[in-house]
C-alpha cells in the first residue's frame, strides 16, 4: 500500500495534524497501536492554552466543540503549604486562558472531526526504513507494511520514527509521579475535597509534591512526585497496591492528613509514571520525506505544554503543507525551522516551579513569584 501522508500516532498531535489537512482538502492516514479508541483511559484535565493549544484548535475549525467540553470553575488554583496553610488561592473568574477539559473527550472531537477510516486501528509499529527518494516504508507487528511520501511521528516518548531522524533516546529524568484517584470526594473524602478546592492544588517541597485536580464527577485526580532513582521505584512492589500506597505515603509522614488522604485514600491502586525527557535543545538535520510532531520530537519532564504544543506542531504542519502542497520539504523546513526554537523555549521555563523543577532552593516562593508575575502581565 502507498499513501501521501502517513502519521503514526493518533494521539492529540496526530489527529490535530490530520484534521488541519483534512480542513485544507489534503487525506492522510493515521496509524494506531490501540485496538481501539476506548482501549484505555486517556488521561486527566489538561489546560488548553490561548497561545498554543487553542490556536491549533481555531485551525482545526473545532473552537466551538471545544468550549463545549470545558469544565466551568477548573481554573482556579491553590498553592498550599505541607501542613495545609493555604499560601496561594485564586479563584476562576472566568477570565483566565487556560480552560480546563477531560483529554478523552478533546481527543474524541478530533476523532469524530475526521472522515471515517482515517484512523486504522490496532497497528503497533515495530520499525521503518528509508526507501530513497524521500520515500520511507513503515512495518507494523503483523508484518504488513505501509510505503509513504511523507512520514510524521507523532508517536510519543518512544517513537518508532525518531531514529530516521535523530540517534537521541529519552533519559529518566530523576523523577517519577506516581497517580491515584479518590471518587466521590465531596462526600467521602471531604477533607482532601476542601484542600484541593474547585480547580487545581500544588504542594511542593524539594523531592516530594503532590499536585491534584477537580475532574468530572465529583474525582480527585492526583499525582504524587518523588524524585529518587528509579532503583527506589524497582524496591516498591506496586502490584501489592496497599503495600505500594503505604511505602509513597510513608514519605509524606509530615504532612497534613488532608493532603495524606490524596494517596492513603484513593480509590484505586496507584499507577507509577517513571518520568523521562529527550535532550535539552533536541533536534536534528533534514531528511527527506520524514518529520516529527509533540513527544516524539521534543519530550520534556512535565511542564505544563506537552499536550498543547503538541497540537500546536501538528496543526503547524498541516498549515505548512497547505500552503505549500507541491513542496513538501519546503513545507517541513518551515515547520522544523519554527518548531526547534518554540519547543526548545517552553522546556526551559513554562510552567516549571508548578511540576517540579527542583533547582530552586526554595522552590515555594520561587512558585509564588512566577504566579505572582503571571497575574502582573494578565
């Protein structure tokens, strides 16, 4: 088989980019490793962003089924101290440019914005290679195979893709988070509801965070972050979730036990999340045919913007090969050209004392000032 555009990945980038060129009369074909699109749980609230994510959305002409999936109020923050003290509170008075959504329910606008058959499912990748002419042939686990005219990863943290590209390997980043879930807070979990409050909540000290949300139906969604090696994670056997819960929680001793009750309480067994990034600066010289979007060209430890500039890279691309349709490397030269710089910016800063960046010595106040600084420019 030979397709034009072939994306691997149909995560929020991928569709982002196959809707952008479906809006511009340009088909592509989405490769995916799930079986389908409720093969597992996509996630949390994700921020979408005015300056990124929402600007790839208003290219995706899908501005409308995005403000219907807002959840009202999720943009209120609180930074708390570990024995509770409230140190930051700001409500969400509806002026702020980062409304809070479910990622199931953003990645599923884009799905049902696609024609039918855009996506083929349960096509895991085990390797592609470079034909010539700027031509390249993806293999998939079955042992079928895909030749293209243009090859985009937007396949993630451990894309397949990326070594046409690029020799680099994502490294633990000395961090991991692990995620717990409490349902029905407002009436079982009272104390930690009232701690969290109607939006978000940091806690964070050097070594140990906690960061929760307010989802859909009255859940607590939080995750825990420690930064050990991921020797100490091997130590914990977390397919024995009491046991995984009460060694996390043990590291928490000192803290308020509404904020303890995040992990003592949940509702689920805790997932643990090794955290990993590609190098600082990440990327790579032209090659023909083959390009990268969001995770697979620039994973960063989290910061607030990989899902947004993830959109934001594909709906880049397609808005690079519609204005360009009979010159394709001209059309990623561009896209790259501005992609390097734009990604490279966010990783350094963006959102950094809010996930953990624990080159401050007071990493609080350094969270403080920057919200601080944020309200000043708003």
């Amino acid at each position: 088989m030979t397709t034009d555009i072939t994306i691997i990945g149909a995560g929020l980038g991928g569709l982002t980019l196959a809707r952008v060129l479906h809006v511009h009369g340009i088909p592509a074909t989405v490769y995916e490793a799930e079986p389908s699109p409720a093969a597992r749980s996509q996630g949390g609230m994700l921020d979408i962003h005015d300056y990124n994510g929402q600007l790839a959305l208003e290219a995706a002409h899908l501005m409308d089924e995005f403000r219907g999936i807002v959840l009202e109020g999720r943009q209120a923050l609180r930074v708390l101290a570990p024995d509770g003290t409230v140190l930051f509170d700001k409500a969400d008075d509806g002026t702020g440019g980062r409304p809070e959504v479910q990622r199931g329910e953003l990645r599923q606008i884009l799905l049902d914005s696609l024609p039918a058959g855009t996506v083929r499912w349960g096509h895991k990748v085990s390797g592609a290679r470079t034909l010539g002419d700027g031509r390249h042939e993806v293999t998939f686990a079955d042992g079928s195979t895909v030749a293209t005219r243009l090859l985009v990863g937007a396949d993630g943290a451990w894309s397949r893709v990326r070594p046409l590209l690029s020799t680099a390997v994502p490294e633990y980043t000395g961090k991991s988070v692990v995620e717990t879930y409490l349902f029905q807070a407002d009436t079982r979990h009272p104390a930690a509801a009232k701690a969290v409050g109607g939006g978000s909540m940091i806690v964070h000290t050097p070594g140990r965070e906690l960061f929760a949300h307010r989802e859909k139906g009255d859940t607590l969604h939080a995750y825990v972050g420690l930064t050990e090696p991921q020797d100490w994670f091997d130590a914990v056997d977390f397919t024995d979730a009491a046991a995984a819960t009460a060694r996390v929680a043990k590291e928490f001793d000192d803290w308020a036990p509404e904020l303890t009750a995040l992990i003592t309480d949940c509702d689920t067994a805790p997932v643990l999340r090794a955290l990993h990034a590609l190098p600082a600066g990440h990327r790579w010289d032209r090659v023909p045919g083959v390009t990268l979007i969001g995770d697979a060209a620039h994973l960063s430890a989290p910061n607030g913007e990989g899902a947004n500039l993830a959109m934001l890279d594909g709906a880049e691309l397609g808005k690079a090969l519609a204005a360009r349709p009979d010159d394709i490397e001209a059309a990623i030269t561009a896209y790259e050209e501005a992609m390097f710089p734009r990604s490279a910016e966010a990783a350094t800063f963006e959102g950094a004392e809010a996930h953990g960046n624990d080159s401050d010595s007071d990493p609080i106040q350094a969270l403080l000032t920057a919200l601080a600084g944020d309200e000043q420019t708003r």
